[in-house]
C-alpha cells in the first residue's frame, strides 16, 4: 500500500510535463522562411533569390541554412564575390553547398 502511495505520489506530477499536445519541433512555415530570406538578402546585398534556390538550399541538407538571416547571409557571401567572372568574360553562376543561386539585383 505505501509503494503504491509512493509511486503515485511521485508520478502525477509528471504527468503534466507529458502532454500529448507537444509532440515535437514546431512545422517550419516555408512562406514565411522564403520571404523572410528574400526580404533579408534584398536588404543585405540588393539581390533578390528565387524561391526555389531558397528551398533547395534548405533541402541541402546543412543544418545552418534553415533561418531566413541565414539563408540570406549565405546567398549574400556568394554573390559578393569578387572573382565572378572568368577571364573569358563568361560569368559563373555563384553556389552555395553546390546549390546554384538564381534571382535578380534590384
């Protein structure tokens, strides 16, 4: 009787710590991290990415890339390069984690 005491004792509180309404990380809202990393990047560098490099760079599989400022900071470091065009006047497409960056300058 006194361990089932005890053992009641000791778990109810618990109890609410295990919320079924909890069930992990939040869903990532993916329009709010596009235009998060759009309006950030035309901010930052006057460069607007498309959406589907801001997705595929968040499918690249680098944990760091998931945030707008981040997203926008990689894309920014990308474009900024110094060394964007070959001496054949040929430009190269800048990347990120092999994910080539497609926008426009505003």
């Amino acid at each position: 009787m006194k361990r089932t005491l005890l053992a009641l004792a000791t778990c109810i509180p618990l109890a609410g710590c295990l919320s079924s309404s909890e069930t992990g990380p939040k869903p990532v809202d993916i329009t709010a991290v596009i235009n998060g990393a759009q309006a950030q990047a035309q901010a930052f560098c006057r460069f607007v990415p498309d959406a589907a490099t801001i997705l595929d760079l968040m499918a690249s599989g680098n944990v760091a890339l998931q945030t707008p400022l981040a997203i926008a900071q990689a894309i920014c470091n990308a474009i900024s390069k110094p060394m964007l065009r070959s001496k054949a006047g040929v430009v190269i497409t800048p990347t990120v984690n092999g994910v080539a960056i497609r926008g426009r300058r505003v």
